[in-house]
C-alpha cells in the first residue's frame, strides 16, 4: 500500500483535481500547503485532521507548508449561513502568532522540511488596480457564484468582500508556486471551490503546462449527528489554557464506539494493522476501550506533551477510585473544570452545604447521604451532621470537593 493507498484506506481523500497526475506526482517529493485562517489565538481540533495530514505528508518524504491566514483572516472565509464579523488588524496579528506557536509543535522545521508563512506578508502589497487588473480579470463571475458556499448565500446575501475571498486564496497558491514550487494544495472537502480557484489561476497564468494539483478530504462528523470537536463547554481547544490536557484526554476517551475506529484512521499516526487490532479489541471486548484509550493517550501526547499525558491519566485514575489529595491545585483544577460549582458561605455545616449548592435537595436527604457514607469532603468520608465547611480546610484556601457517591463531584467556593 503505497502513501496515497493509505490516506484513502484512512478516509482521508474526497475529490481530487486530477486523481492519476496526484498519485504519479506523489512518487517523488513534493511541496505540499494548507491555509490556517486565525479566527482565534488558538485551532480547535476541527483543525486537527489537517495539521496531521501535513505531518503524514512530512513523514512520507514530501516538504509542507503551514500558511497563517493574517490577510484572509481578516475577511474571513464565505460561512454557509450569515456574514462573518470583522476583527481588528491587532487581533488578527495576537491569533497569528497563537497559531504559528501550535503548529510549529507539529511539524519539523529543521533544514527547511516544513515552512511556515503568513498571508499577510504578500497580500497586504496588492493595490486595488492590481488586484482588478492582475488577478481579478482571470475569475469569471458566474463560476464563482457556482461555488457551494457562495451560492448556498445568494438568497440571504453575501457581501463583495467575502465574495472575493476565493481570488485572495487562489493568489496564496499562486505566491507559493512561484516562491517554493508548491505544487499541491490540501483541505477540508468544504476547501474544494477554493482549491479549484487557484489551480484555476495558475493555469491561466502560468500556462498548461504549470501542473498543480488540489486534494480534498471530507469532514469529521459524529454519527449522532453532533458536530465534531464541541463538548457541553463550547470547543475542545488546542491550546491549554482554553482546553487542559485532562479535558481533552476525556473527550478521546469518551469517544462512541461507532465513531472511535474512524476518528483512528484519519488522526492515529498508527499503522493500519495496529488500528486494525484495535478495531478487532473493540467487537470482542468494548468495555475495555482500547480504542478510545489509545487514540486519547496518542493524541494528548501530541498536542500536550508526555508530562501533560501523565497527569491527565493520574487526574483519570485519581477521580474515579484513588485520593484526590495526591493531586497537585492545579491537577484538581483541571480535572474538576466542568464539575458543578457553587460559591457558599465559610463555616457552614455539612448538611446546610449539600443543600446550598444544591447537592442535595432537602436536608432530609443531606443527612441520609451523609449518614449513608455517600459524601466525601476533600478525599475524607464523612458522616458526621454538624462537620463544618470552612476554608480553612479548603485545598490551597480556595476551594472544597464533595464527592457523591463513586462519580459525582462538586465544588464549592466561598463568599469573600
């Protein structure tokens, strides 16, 4: 199975401007990109399908490119539905720099096998009589309105500078052409009109005989029909501060059976055969999760490092079975982000507690739980009424864990 073989056989390939020239011209090196568009200081894992194929492209021999969308991130890439909103040159220049720090985790950038480029840095040149004169005059206007997404807005309305997104895109491939030979463009199957744009523009330009080739790949979606990279928070972020690494281990490893074999072959960095056994693991014995243990753990590693790899499976590990007070704050802190929390008064009675934070419904049902050994305080059982909520006993003076039952926790803060 040779390297395009395989990115089929992963789900990674929809359409393709010219199936026999891409797979002939992936016998030798090539140059490969895929744009970034910094609508925020840190990618979500929506973007992860695509930082990862760079780098499958990377370990295959082939040289890529990782382009920071600091002009066309500014317009913003035609949505489906309703306009984009429009941010300042300064914010764009903050998620730019964001974005350059994630990717450069990704990929090698020694001896130039990965470049990394910014937009910005050729589109801001371009005058307006040269961006009519010199690029604008090659794009005919009823093939852009064919485009899906441009003509998805025909009925609501979509403004001449979001309009002309596609002919910004189409000249960054054309700059690469004629700057590092780049000769292949990757991207989500929603990239495709985009794609097609600039191999557009390269012919007119260059001629017939400029050979560029464009790849698509589809879309992640969970088969429940939930779009991929959302948890109850919003989205799962690359960038730690947004998402900790426990919080992204427990989004791989609650992963639906049906979607883990898939989500494996288009991110895993595993062979075909390794995913293969994990897939057989998972028909014989689902309730161990191999596969969802193994594509949390490998992913982790790969945005967060070993040393956050360790801690989201101490955090795991602790919170459902061991003692909590054998985590660091900040461990507790991560691990306990999306537990309920509840801000209390200091010295309150145990029973008083549970029902203010709303724990328990009633103190009738506080003290059956406390007496029925069911209320944790801090990693200690107790089963005491009149045991008293303070900070002084509250881990780093912040903050106090109930537990309930064997999975259930809570946090309670106090008032100032």
């Amino acid at each position: 199975m040779n390297f395009f073989e395989e990115l089929q056989w992963r789900g990674l390939v929809k359409d393709v401007t010219d199936l026999e020239g891409v797979i002939e011209r992936l016998k030798t090196p090539v140059t490969v990109y895929c744009g970034f568009d910094p609508t925020a200081d840190s990618l979500h894992i929506g973007s992860l399908q695509q930082i990862i194929l760079l780098k499958r492209y990377q370990l295959a021999g082939h040289k890529v490119i990782p382009l920071c969308g600091g002009a066309t991130g500014m317009i913003g890439d035609p949505r489906p539905t309703t306009e984009r909103g429009l941010q300042t040159l300064e914010q764009i220049a903050d998620n730019v720099e964001g974005i350059r720090k994630q990717l450069s985790a990704f990929l090698d950038f020694s001896d130039e096998k990965a470049i990394l480029v910014n937009n910005y840095d050729w589109l801001s040149k371009i005058n307006v009589l040269s961006f009519l004169r010199d690029y604008g005059k090659y794009f005919n206007v009823n093939y852009m309105i064919n485009k899906d997404v441009v003509a998805s807005r025909l009925q609501t309305g979509i403004s001449f500078t979001e309009f002309t997104y596609t002919i910004l895109q189409a000249i960054d491939w054309l700059h690469l052409y004629e700057t590092f030979d780049c000769e292949m463009q990757i991207g989500g199957s929603d990239q495709w009109g985009n794609l097609t744009s600039g191999t557009e523009l390269i012919r007119k330009i260059k001629g017939d005989k400029a050979k560029v080739f464009g790849v698509t790949s589809p879309l992640i979606m969970n088969t429940d029909g939930s779009k991929f990279g959302k948890s109850e928070g919003g989205n799962i972020w690359l960038d730690a501060k947004r998402t900790g690494p426990y919080e992204f281990y427990q989004y791989w490893l609650n992963v639906s059976d049906h979607d883990v074999i898939d989500f494996s072959k288009r991110l895993s960095l595993k062979t075909k055969e390794e995913i293969e056994q994990l897939e057989k693991s998972m028909k014989e014995e689902p309730h161990l999760r191999e596969a969802q243990k193994a594509l949390a753990a490998e992913l982790t590693e790969l945005v967060h490092g070993k040393d956050s790899l360790d801690s989201a499976l101490k955090i795991t590990k602790t919170l459902f079975g061991g003692d909590i007070n054998e985590l660091t704050f900040d461990e507790l802190k991560d691990g306990l982000a999306d537990a309920p929390k509840s801000i209390i008064e200091n010295n309150l009675n145990l029973v008083d507690a549970l029902v203010a934070s709303n724990i328990a419904s009633s103190k009738r049902e506080a003290r059956e739980l406390i007496q029925n050994g069911s209320i944790m305080v801090n990693g200690e059982k107790i089963q005491t009424f009149d045991f008293l909520v303070s900070v002084d006993k509250a881990f780093n003076q912040e903050m106090t864990i109930i537990r309930k039952g064997k999975k259930k926790y809570f946090v309670l803060l106090f008032h100032e």
